[in-house]
C-alpha cells in the first residue's frame, strides 16, 4: 500500500510514535475534510489502563483528548481530558488491538461515533472550531448513537499541563446519575466487547 504523506498536516507526532510494520492502525494519508458535518468518535481502548479517546474531526485531522473515565451524560460531572497528539481521519473507525511493545499496546473499539455540530459562540459571534480549540473553550452538539446533545470543552492548564474538562451541557439528552459506559459497553460499529476483540486479536 503506498500513501501519499501530506507535509501539512499535523501528523508528525502520531507517526513518530507507531511502527507501521507492526501495528494496524493507519499512517494516515494527505489531509482530507469528509464531506458534511465533521464526525467525532470516541474510542474506549484498553491499554495500560482503561480510557476513552475523544476525537472530534477538525481542519483534516482528528484533534484528540484522552478521557480517564470517559464521557458522562451528567451535567454535574466534569470528566477530565488530557490532549494527545492529532490523528488521521481514519482513525475514526479503528478497532482492533495494537501490538505488545507498540505504543497504545492494548485493544481499541469504536464506543461511539457520529458527527458534531460546532455551537461555540463568543461576543455574539460564531467562533469556528478551530478557533474554539485554540482559545480554549468549544461547546458542540454530538449526533452519535449513545451520546447526543451538547458538550463543552474547556482548557484548564497550558503547555506541558494543559488539561480541559469535558462536560455535558444541560439539554434533554443530559441524565442525571445514569452510566452511560456501564448501560452501552459494547462498540458502536460491531456490537463487540473489548474482550471479543481481545480474543480476536490472540487468535490471529
Ligand atoms: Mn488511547
């Protein structure tokens, strides 16, 4: 398979950290918006330790945060989302299981995915997500097939610090006191558990 790298894009730090030859996962082609809303999906991967990947497709890449405890649908809890490096659009569906010894070792499934829908406003004015991201606040509507509604994401912390929080925002999608991660466990794409993927994972 040949890809073609775009130098513009933002993927250095993704790439330096994968061996293709080893790993499944995508080196990502040249930068490319899909078409229509952009997409979000949120990956739970089970590496060192279980968290969520939230990706939200932003300018060609997917800008991503890793959730400890994952995404809530309480408005009273803020769930802490630690910034990793961008990755590629395809990444947006990736499951499977990343090999011992490799970065991210561990098992991947798709827990949820759809498309978002930028809602940030400053002084009036539509800001653009990428603008949002850069001043450190977004709120976006998330049309996915467990989470739905609005989310906002602010950063708390700069440079080797940064931190953002991500919580729900007040809606008729937001549940107080009810699991989300716990009720709907499974992938969103295949209906697997990690552990299936797991097992599939040993068995090829
Ligand atoms: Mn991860």
């Amino acid at each position: 398979m040949v890809i073609k790298l775009s130098e513009a894009d933002n993927l250095e730090a993704y790439r330096q950290k994968r061996d293709f030859s080893k790993t499944s996962e995508h080196p990502g082609s040249a930068a490319a918006n899909s078409k229509g809303s952009p997409r979000f999906s949120i990956q739970k991967h089970r590496s060192k330790r279980l968290h969520y990947d939230l990706r939200l497709e932003v300018g060609g890449v997917l800008r991503s945060w890793a959730v400890p405890k994952g995404p809530s649908l309480d408005t009273r809890e803020k769930r802490l989302a630690i910034p990793t490096e961008d990755h590629p659009i395809e990444y947006i569906d990736f499951e499977g299981t990343i090999p011992e010894g490799e970065y991210g070792a561990g098992t991947v499934i798709v827990w949820d995915i759809g498309t978002y829908e930028n809602t940030t406003r400053a002084d009036g004015k539509e800001v653009r997500i990428a603008e949002a991201l850069e001043r450190g606040h977004a709120t976006f509507i998330l049309s996915g097939e467990k989470l739905r509604g609005g989310y906002a994401l602010t950063r708390t912390g700069r440079g080797k610090d940064e931190r953002w929080i991500l919580v729900k925002m007040k809606d008729e999608f937001a549940k107080a006191g009810e699991d989300v991660l716990e009720g709907k466990p499974n992938s969103a794409l295949t209906g697997r558990s990690l552990a299936e993927v797991e097992e599939e994972g040993r068995a090829a």
